[in-house]
C-alpha cells in the first residue's frame, strides 16, 4: 500500500530524528558530547599559565587558543598540550585573533597587570567569560572602566584569588566563614584594625620584586615583540629584567610585591570587613624614595576608611611584634589560629549563622553562564586597595581619596597616577 505523500514525509523525518540521537554508552566510554565541552584560549603563555592550562588540557574542557608575544613561550605550551593529548591549539601572537574565535567559552588572561583590563574588556565585549589573573588591573581608572565593561555585558568574570570563598582558610589565620561570622557579629567592637604582617602569615615579597634603576637597553630578541609586550603601556628601552618573571618590579607593568600578593591577601580582609562597597580615604606609607621606573621597599602601609576602621600593611621589613594581632577592636584581639585573648566573645559569636557559602566552581558558571560568587565590583574594590598601597608608596606621602573611588583630593600627580591615558588606539 502507497502512503500519502504527508505521511511519508513525517515518517521519513522521525526515522531521520531517531539516527542522530545516538545514546552515549554507543559513542564509547569517555565520549564527551560537543554541548558539555567548554573551549578556552590562554592569553600570555607565562609561568602562571600553567595553573590555567593544566586542569584544562582534558575531559570536559579543551584548549583551543594560545597567545603570547614570545614564540618561545608559546611553542613550550603547545609541545605539554600536545603531549597531554589536549590537541592543536591555534597559535597567535596578537591576543585579538584567539578572543576572535567564535568557539570559544572562556579567555584567559594571564598577561602582566597593565595588559589587564585591555584583553578582559574585549573578551567581555564578545561575549566570552573572562578569567584574569590578579590584581584586576594596574591602575583604578582602568578597574573603573573595565568594571563597567563586565557589568554591562553580563559575562561570567573572576579574578583568580580564591582566599574570599568560604570553602578556604585565610592564611594562618583561619577558616574565612569564621573570620566573617565573628566580624559581623560585632563581638570586637568597631572601629576594627586589621594587620597584615609576616607573623600572621603573610609574606609580601618586598626585596623579591624589587625593579633595577638605569639598566641600559639591550638588543631585542627576534622571538619577542616588545612594542606588544608594552602594550598600553608606555614603550620603555628593553631590557630581560623588565619582562617575564621580573615584570612585577616596575611600574609601567606592575606594583612590586603588593600587585603580586596584594588581591591574594587584601580581597578577603574587604569582605571580612563588609567593605566591598567603598575605598578607604586615607593611604600613608613608610618607605624610602622611589625610582620613577624600578619598584622599590617599603615598611608599612595603612589605609584608613571614614569609620575609622584600618587596614595595616607590615612588610617583612618592618619592626617585628610576635604578639601583633590579626584583627583588633577596642574589645578585643584575634590572633592566627583564630586565637582570642577574650575566648568568650568567640563563644559569643558562634551564636551567629556562619555566612552562605559562594559559588566557587567558575568552570561550571561559565558553561551556564550564571555569576561567579566573586564579581568583578567586588574584584575592582580590592585591586582599588593594592593600587592605593602601591601609589602611596611610589608617592612617598600620604594622599586623600575619594571613598567612591573617582579620585584623590587637591593631588594632581595622583590623579594622573590614577587615570593615565593608554598608549596607541588601545583602549577598555
């Protein structure tokens, strides 16, 4: 018997349907389907790279995408990808043509801090989640605007410090919901103080990313694009200690030791303190003169906000207390090991709920592109602390900010500092 021609039409179609849904158990074990793979590109191929590449080389993730302005570096990544199993990825040395293709999820930026806020914009513009590294950017003015960038695009974003999530314990210290949970429950008193010194755990690296005044230039090396390398960034004579693993001593890159360890240490204790809305309005520093190039040492910085409350930057220079206390306020004192010299009010505050544990898988947040329980506003607040702590420092003086960030009071130089124009057509 002949079928009309609509009913064999349908018929076909549904036999059609049923061949390509295939069950997964046909495709063989460990067949993970193109709608549960989440592609990511590395932008900048140095040694923090790895913690991006290698959890990603398999599985659920691929990588699809490397860029760097060294072939050297990038050749070095692709041969562990490759041996891995993880691949071919595309190679570019212009971070615009991996954040340009249109199959992948999530970019990476893994550049130097003043490449920063320039790469994750554009990736945020195209839609892609971003995860950049720390602090979020070298300057407040490029956090301002790259914070604006994130927030109107909607895009999954980290910055990769983790110290904040619940889930972690901060330092020596203790867990970070504890922490959290005796802040708020107000048991200390308030104002707080809080200080961040070697005998709490906490190493600022000071003499490690230590810049070198009046180094000659030298030849450039035909692997390397220097005029990329500095980017936005002022183009400076080339020099090996100015780049790579010694960036972080100069100030057209970096901020010495706070803008390696500064987000790391400082995120938490702003959301400790329910500060993730506003800046301190005072920063002063101890430390000796600076070169206008090479980050130098420093002693102490402290920033004040307008309640008072304190945040207290002991380097590994300054004067020792092995009593100092982590946190302070006039009714009491907690100390690493999340010690009090008052244990009832720790009695006292475990009356309180311990704080919602956050969203820490950002993998997970970018395939369903949903936040990360770490957004860029509150990100912003605290790269804002590491770059006012590096500014005081560079300034050698005490400067008056803005709580809502938009500036310093009566201090042109800082204002520059703050904001100063990106080299080229690069912009954020």
């Amino acid at each position: 018997m002949r079928l009309p021609r609509r009913s064999f039409l349908r018929k076909a179609a549904v036999a059609a349907l049923g061949f390509t849904i295939i069950p997964r158990h046909v495709l063989g074990r460990g067949f993970i389907p193109p709608s549960e793979t989440l592609n990511h590109v590395i932008v900048g191929c140095g040694g923090i790279s790895a913690m991006h590449i290698e959890p990603r080389m398999t599985g659920k993730n691929r990588i699809i995408g490397l860029c760097d302005v060294d072939a050297q570096r990038i050749q070095a990544k692709l041969e562990r990808i490759k041996t891995a199993g993880g691949g071919t990825p595309m190679l570019a040395g212009d971070f615009r043509e991996v954040i340009a293709l249109p199959d992948a999820d999530v970019v990476h930026v893994c550049t130097p801090p003043h490449w920063h806020g320039v790469i994750a914009a554009m990736a945020a513009r195209r839609g892609k989640a971003v995860w950049c590294e720390k602090p979020l950017t070298r300057t407040i003015g490029e956090g301002i605007a790259l914070s604006r960038v994130v927030q109107q695009t909607g895009v999954p974003f980290r910055v990769n410090t983790w110290f904040r999530l619940n889930r972690t314990n901060y330092y020596g210290v203790g867990p970070a919901r504890e922490i959290k949970r005796v802040v708020a429950s107000g048991v200390l008193g308030g104002p707080l103080t809080v200080r961040l010194a070697p005998v709490g755990g906490i190493a600022w690296k000071v003499n490690l990313w230590t810049g070198k005044p009046d180094l000659k230039p030298e030849p450039i090396p035909a692997h390397l694009n220097w005029d990329m390398y500095c980017g936005p960034s002022a183009l400076i004579p080339y020099h090996p200690h100015r780049c790579h693993g010694s960036f972080r001593g100069y100030w057209n890159f970096d901020q010495g030791g706070l803008g390696d360890m500064g987000q790391h240490f400082l995120d938490p204790v702003q959301y400790f303190l329910g500060k993730d809305s506003e800046s301190p309005v005072t920063v002063e520093c101890d430390a000796p003169p600076q070169d206008a190039m090479a980050c130098g040492v420093w002693k102490t910085v402290t920033m004040t906000y307008k309640d008072g409350t304190r945040i207290i930057l002991e380097s590994e220079l300054a004067e020792r207390n092995p009593e100092s206390p982590f946190l302070e306020g006039p009714n009491g004192k907690l100390f690493a090991g999340m010690r009090c010299n008052r244990p009832e009010l720790l009695a006292k505050a475990a009356e309180y709920p311990l704080p919602e544990y956050q969203e820490d898988d950002f993998d997970l947040c970018a395939r369903e592109k949903r936040p990360f329980g770490y957004g860029v506003s509150e990100a912003f607040r605290s790269s804002t602390l590491v770059n006012l702590a590096a500014l005081s420092v560079r300034l050698g003086r005490k400067l008056k900010f803005k709580s809502d960030a938009s500036g310093f009071i009566d201090d042109d130089q800082a204002n520059h500092l703050h904001s100063p124009a990106l080299r080229g057509n690069w912009s954020i």
